[in-house]
C-alpha cells in the first residue's frame, strides 16, 4: 500500500482547483497549516511536485495534472465505497435514470 491519505488527495483536489492552500482549507473546514501538511505529505509520499508555486499561488505542473484526474476518481470511488457499505442489505443501490417524452 503506497499510504496516500483520502483528506491528501482531497486536498489536492482543492488546491489544484482554487489555486491556494488557505481557499482550500476554507473549503474542507481544515486549518491552513493542516492543509499544507497534508499537501506537502502527499508529495514527500510520492516524490513529486506537484504544483509550481509562485507568490502565494499554486499552479498544477505536469505531473499534478497527470495524477489529478486520477487523485478525483479516488475520491469518487471511495465515497461510493462508503455509500455502499452503509447500506442495508434490501436496499436497491446504482444509479437511476428516468426518461421521458413531452407526447
């Protein structure tokens, strides 16, 4: 297991789409410190950069956005994951869809 935590790649996923540490700590309800920690984890656990920094702003590099997509599936599987585990044995899962026509 490589270690990657689920709150790293949400952080990530933040920053990469607000542009800074603090909005995206704003937006997980995490202090600004606690989102650089774990943004900075997250690239010390992997061994790389992932976004170019530059006065106060964070851009995805190449490598950031190569693993972006993927870090976003992650998180949508592991909230499906969960979904799933808290429901009942009875209970229908998936996804409905329902169409119709105006005739």
């Amino acid at each position: 297991m490589i270690g990657i935590s689920p709150r790293q790649l949400e952080v990530f996923v933040a920053v990469a789409a607000l542009g800074s540490v603090r909005a995206a700590a704003e937006q997980l309800h995490l202090t600004q410190p606690a989102a650089s920690m774990a943004l900075a984890g997250l690239e010390r656990r992997i061994g790389v950069v992932l976004f170019d920094r530059a006065r106060q702003r964070l851009h995805l590099n190449a490598r950031g956005r190569a693993m972006l997509p993927q870090a976003r599936e992650v998180l949508v599987r592991m909230q499906a994951l969960e979904r799933n585990a808290a429901a009942s044995p009875d209970e229908l899962l998936g996804e409905l869809r329902i169409g119709a026509s105006n005739t």
